[in-house]
C-alpha cells in the first residue's frame, strides 16, 4: 500500500491528514447551511480523485441527478418545483422547475438528452414518463409532455437514455425493459426478463447492445448486476445472495456507466457503498464507501464528476482522471 495521505479541507484555513486507504466519512464538515444552495466538505486524494459532499437546500431527498450543458438538475422528492437547477461549475442554485402532474415517490428517476435538449421524468404512481423541454419556455404545456407506458407497465423505477438515443425504461411490475422513442414515446420494444430478476431498479445499454440491471429487494434471494440479452435472459451477472463482502451485493439501486471504458458504476445502498465493475460484469474496486444510502447515479463525462444521489440529504461527487485506475 502507498505511504501517501489522502487531505481533508475541513474549512479554508485548516485540514486534516489521512492515511491512504483509510480514507473515511468524519464528523468534521465544511457545511454553508443557506437555504436552496448546494454545501459541501472536500477530499482530495492522491490518485487525482476529489470527492464532495453536497447538501440539497435544507436537507431535502435527491431522486435522481442529471446534466445537460453546464446545468446540473436534481429531482426532488416533493410535489411542486420539483427540479432544482445547479451550476455544474460552482453548485449555486439557478432556479426550480415545475412539473405538472409528477408525485413524489422515492422509485422516480430522472435523465437527460443533451440532443434534444431534454429531461426525462420517471413517474411510478401514473405509470408514464414526463418529458421537459428546456428550450421551450412559452408556458407549461408546451414545455412538459406526459408519455404513457405500454399496458400492464406499472411501478416504473429508472430510466436511461441508449447510445442510439432512446429512453429505456425499467419496470417492475411485470419485470421488464420498455424502450421508447426520445421524440414521440412510441414503444420501440419491450424485453420481459428471466423470471429471477425480481424488483429491477435501473437498466443501462452497452455499445454492444447488450443490456444491464440491476435488481434485488430486501429480504429478495439475489441480489445482482446482470447482463441480459435482447430476449431478457442473464448472460452474465456479478452478485448472488446479499451481501456485503467482494462479489456480493445488498440492495443495487442505480447504474452508470461509462461511455469510453464502459466499465460500471453500482449503487450499493445497504453496503453503503459505490462498486466498479468491469464491462464482463468482474469486480475492480469499491470507488466510495461509509455514504448514507447510496440511491443514484450520474456520470458528467466529459469532467469526469460522478454524482452520487443520497437517501438521506444530498448528493456525494467523486472526481476522476481514470475510470480504470480508480
């Protein structure tokens, strides 16, 4: 192990030294309590990664965390202004989107399409995608559209935007994949999955077409990260029983992938962790552990920043020069 040290700034004029590896979440915090602006502690490590540790207005629940431009938005649990919009550069709070219609529900999920200039709302409760443009400003109903999801789609969870640019949807109620068209919603195709994937959660396209979910809940017998083909059979899979040793995990809630390597980020949420995994699905490092509930994820590529949605107040963004020697 490197004799290195990774540095903690606790405020502008002091700091703290930590031995490399036992790099931890302390009870000394670098916390700006102003309502609606993002606080934050900072880690600096050695290998180049800086980690923060940001908290949403007065500590509200973040469901899920995407970027177009130098905008960063946050979908909320509350049911009016339920975006906040952030500067991806300095986190101050621009303003708040209003989306009609959406509930709170902690399995919503948000995405973005920097093409179409969009985001993409999942909403469990009516079973449909909300989509809101942000070029569009006349009024409300030219900016949001609601997208049904096919019939017997119901408990929706993640959603992801494919290579190719279209909306994949994950559905648990039955267990399945339903990708729609970014322009219109249309139903491109559904994928029903193996049998014993119970309770997906998020679902991400490879390059190689292939798909991956994640799945398990609670007291469910697997708990894994598999790749499925176009027929929803596992091919791969990384997990098994829950746990939380190497080759195990406990409740994978959210995935990320990365466009250049295509290695994958896993939510671990009752492991508390964040776990890279190879494209062949093979374990490479636990990138964050001791958060609070890891729920969500998203990756800004091209500065490298993986923003890590938190259960419980706030969001976690670690960054990176590698994927592959973090």
């Amino acid at each position: 192990m490197s004799n290195y040290f990774d540095l903690l700034l606790v405020s502008h004029f002091s700091c703290l030294f930590i031995p490399r590896g036992r790099l931890s979440w302390l009870p000394i915090s670098f916390l700006l309590h102003v309502k609606y602006t993002l606080s934050y502690r900072i880690m600096s490590c050695a290998d180049a990664r800086v980690t923060k540790q940001l908290s949403v207005g007065d500590g509200e629940v973040v469901l899920g965390v995407t970027s177009v431009g130098d905008e960063l938005f946050a979908l909320l649990r509350r049911n009016v202004d339920q975006v906040a919009v952030y500067s991806i550069d300095d986190y101050q709070l621009l303003r708040h989107l209003l989306v009609p219609g959406l509930h709170r529900n902690d399995c919503n999920d948000i995405t973005s399409s920097v093409p179409h200039k969009c985001l993409y709302m999942s909403d469990c409760d009516n079973s449909c995608i909300h989509r809101y443009n942000l070029i569009l400003r006349r009024n409300l109903r030219n900016v949001t559209k609601k997208w049904p999801v096919p019939a017997g789609s119901r408990s929706l969870r993640g959603v992801s935007v494919t290579p190719s640019g279209s909306l994949l949807v994950t559905c648990c109620r039955p267990s399945k994949l339903v990708e729609l068209s970014a322009d219109s919603g249309q139903c491109v195709r559904e994928i029903t999955l193996q049998l014993d994937v119970l309770n997906p959660w998020h679902s991400v396209q490879l390059t190689t077409g292939q798909f991956v979910v994640c799945h398990g809940f609670w007291d469910d017998n697997l708990h894994r990260v598999c790749v499925v083909d176009d027929d929803g059979r596992v091919v791969r899979s990384y997990g098994g029983r829950r746990g939380s040793d190497v080759g195990q995990l406990r409740w994978p809630r959210h995935l990320a992938v990365d466009r250049d390597s295509q290695f994958l980020f896993v939510t671990d949420e009752y492991s508390n962790r964040v776990v890279l995994l190879s494209p062949t699905l093979e374990f490479v490092h636990n990138v964050v552990e001791k958060l609070t509930h890891p729920r969500r994820l998203h990756l800004h590529q091209s500065t490298r920043r993986l923003f890590v949605g938190l259960a419980l107040y706030g969001c976690t963004v670690v960054h990176f020069a590698d994927v592959t020697r973090l």
